[in-house]
C-alpha cells in the first residue's frame, strides 16, 4: 500500500518547507485560519514555478458554509480557470446543497 502525505499550505515559505519534508502533494490555500481560502493567482503561479510535486488549488471564495450562490459559483469557476492557466494539477472543492426541511 502506498501512502501519499498531501500538506495544505497557505504560503510560499511553507511550500519549501512540506517539500523538504517529504509531502507528495499540496493543498495551496490562503488564510488556514479561516479553514482555507482561494489563494490569490500571484500565489498560484509562484508555487507552480517553485513546486517539486502536484500542487492542487482549494476553490473556497470565503469562510463559513459551503453552500453557494450562483453568483459565487461563477467565481469559483473563474478561479478554477486561474488555478488552470497556473498549472495546477487539480483543484479541491466542497460544496453541499441547501437543506430543505
């Protein structure tokens, strides 16, 4: 069985670090604090240049639930398109339907 250790990260200075530590992939975020943003398409293309392994953009466009307007829902294929043209491998998304009772 092979094990495959992904490092979210939210910074360029912590993309060397899992590096050296061994991560096989990224998770690029901004603000983990807040569980994970969209990092910005200057953070997106300074990874991609500086990664050794696959780097996979969250899709987050702000903090709380994941349960999204139509309006945020064209930004986050926008920002999908970013993370595209960048080179990301993938992206990493949640999103959940509104619950009716």
């Amino acid at each position: 069985m092979t094990i495959i250790v992904e490092v979210c990260i939210d910074s360029i200075q912590s993309l060397s670090i899992a590096q050296q530590a061994g991560a096989d992939r990224i998770e690029l975020c901004a603000s983990l604090k807040l569980g994970g943003l969209t990092p910005s398409k200057g953070t997106l293309y300074q990874a991609m240049q500086q990664a050794r392994v696959p780097v996979y953009a969250i899709i987050r466009p702000r903090e709380g639930d994941f349960v999204y307007t139509s309006d945020e829902a064209e930004v986050m294929l926008r920002d999908i398109a970013a993370a595209r043209q960048a080179g990301c491998q993938g992206v990493v998304i949640g999103a959940l339907r509104q619950m009716v009772p």
